[in-house]
C-alpha cells in the first residue's frame, strides 16, 4: 500500500498526494522503486509526470543517485510538479513536450519530444493513449538495439492496457516479431491480455 511505499523510500506518510487525481496507483510505483533498486540506472526518462516523478526522484537518490527527465504534454503543470518535488528536496528535471499531429496515417494524437537523452536506461511511460504514438515506439526500439535485443529476447509488458499495447506493438515490429509476455497489473488489462491476438 501507498504507506508502506513512503516508509520503503524513507519518506513521510504525508508526502503523496490522493493517488487517485496524480494517475499512478500505488501498485505502479512499486513496479518502479523495485526496477530502479534492481537496475541502479543512471539515466530514466519518463513520459507523462506526476507522482511517479516523484518516486522516481526519491528512488533515484537512494539507489545511485541516477537522473531523471520527466515530459508532460500538460505546460502548466510542469513546472509547478519540478517545484513539488524539488522543495521535498528531490532532484527533478520536467520539461513540457506537447501533444501534436502524428506521423501520416497514424491515429491520435503524439508527444512531440525534443532534447531527449541519448542514452537511456529505464523508460517509464505514461499510461495515457498518447503515449501509443511512433515516437515512444522508436525509443523503445532504439534502446532495444542498444541493449543488443536480437530474434532470442522476449519482451515482458508490465503494465496496464497502454503499455501492453505499445509492447506488443514493439515487440511484433522489432526483427520481424519477438516473443512476448504481458504481465497486466489492472483488471482491464487482464481482460484485454486474455483475448485476441496482441
């Protein structure tokens, strides 16, 4: 539960807001903290920030004080989470990347990034539809060819319905389809896991 989350991380039981508005519930925080803890990456980029930024931050700082870059397609809300987060005394760089019209023939609408890290070693996305976008998709797949992926390696969703879309979708393109694992942490998800053909 969120509590334990807080104590986990050396952190009051006060310091999250209602999960329920920040779209992280406590169960996706946890998927993070443990991946850092395992991983000590040095560079995580994070699409879509809230509370996550937050953990992340905190996560960060006691796992090898690796850096975070959040993106919000939200301009005001940007700046005033970098100012939550920086005055509980967690390093935080969030950067305002809209939403804009996406590639010919693609639905929706996508983050138009800019000034993203050239290495990555984590990539958390926001479960919002806009992160279904070509853009996420080359990231994944560019970190995919750093970490040496080749037709052997199985790509594992842990997530909602977004993130098991987006992998799926990534692992079925990548070297002419990978093996692939959802591991749904929502109900809907389940559900959606269990039928069809992803």
């Amino acid at each position: 539960d969120k509590v334990a989350l807080l104590e986990h991380l050396d952190l009051p039981r006060d310091a999250l807001p209602n999960l329920g508005s920040w779209k992280a519930d406590t169960n996706f925080l946890w998927h993070i903290v443990h991946a850092i803890e395992a991983l000590r990456p040095t560079q995580v980029v994070e699409l879509g920030c809230g509370a996550s930024s937050f953990i992340i931050g905190r996560a960060l700082q006691l796992n090898g004080g690796g850096h975070c870059v959040s993106y919000d397609q939200h301009e005001q809300f940007a700046p005033i989470t970098q100012e939550w987060i920086v005055e509980n005394g967690i390093p935080a760089d969030i950067r305002h990347a809209p939403l804009g019209p996406p590639p010919s023939g693609w639905p929706g609408h996508w983050y138009q990034l800019s000034d993203v890290p050239a290495q990555i070693d984590l990539l958390i996305v926001d479960a919002g539809e806009q992160s279904k976008s070509i853009d996420v998709a080359i990231e994944l797949w560019e970190r995919m060819l750093d970490e040496g992926t080749d037709r052997k390696s199985t790509v594992v969703a842990v997530g909602g319905g977004v993130v098991g879309d987006l992998a799926g979708f990534v692992a079925a393109t990548f070297a002419r389809g990978l093996a692939f694992v959802q591991v749904p942490t929502t109900l809907l998800a389940q559900v959606d896991s269990s039928v069809g053909g992803k």
